[in-house]
C-alpha cells in the first residue's frame, strides 16, 4: 500500500484492506458453522441401505424379515433401540402401490429419538416400485 507524505493510504488501499478481513471473517464464520452442524443426531448411524436389501416385491405385496438385520445393526452401532416401517408408495390416485406394510422394531424404545423418512427403489418383474421406510432411533 502506498501512503502520501501525510501517511494517509488512499481509498482504494482502505477498501482493500477491509474487503481482505471481510473474506477472512466469511470463511471462518463459515467453517464453525460446519463444525456446529456435524453434531445434530442423526439416524445415520444405523446402515439403511443394508437393512432395506432384505425387503423384496412378490405378487404385489411387501415382504422381507429385516429383524436380523435390525438387531446386529443396532448392536454395532451401540443405540438403544429402533424401529423401521416400510408402506407402499401411493399412486396418482392416492392409492396404495403395494399391499401391506413391515414394521420391525429391536432394543429398548427410549432415550432420544430420531427420525429420518427415506424413499427407496425396490425391483420387481414389472420394473421397480417405491417405498416409504421410515427410521426412528433412540440413543
């Protein structure tokens, strides 16, 4: 920065200044933030992909036993308990897709809950359907 015989910086030079603190400000506001949000509890902690793997399509009906599956999740990732529900996606018409509806629930139904919806693809012979799985976790 170049200063006049006063040792005054000029405008631009001020401006520059304050535009370089205010980028670094940003960025470091912006970053806490980031490390505020990783704490949220998060049903995550269970693997939903794999439990939904035990779910299949037969003759226009949900089927699966996800109990297993459920269990040894929630013994690995030391939660006091959940419970996974799965209903057919509504048509246009608002009618259920599919017949029926599983409900799986392990461990001890208290402590924090969580709950997380998710929308899952299930293949059939006729293409593939839609399913609602909802997950609620206590910790």
């Amino acid at each position: 920065m170049r200063m006049n015989r006063k040792g005054d910086i000029g405008f631009m030079e001020a401006m520059a200044g304050a535009m370089a603190v205010t980028i670094i400000l940003a960025a470091f506001i912006g970053a806490v933030a980031l490390k505020v949000c990783e704490t949220e509890i998060d049903p995550g902690d269970l693997d939903v992909d794999a439990i939904v793997n035990c779910i299949f399509v037969s003759e226009d009906m949900i089927l699966g036993d996800m109990q297993n599956e459920l269990e040894r999740q929630i013994i690995k990732s030391q939660i006091n308990g959940a419970s996974i529900k799965c209903t057919s996606v509504p048509d246009k018409h608002g009618d259920p897709t599919l017949k029926g509806e599983l409900f799986f629930k392990s461990g001890t139904l208290n402590g924090q809950l969580s709950t997380e919806r998710k929308l899952f693809s299930i293949d059939t012979d006729k293409g593939y359907v839609l399913i609602n799985v909802e997950v609620k976790v206590w910790k």
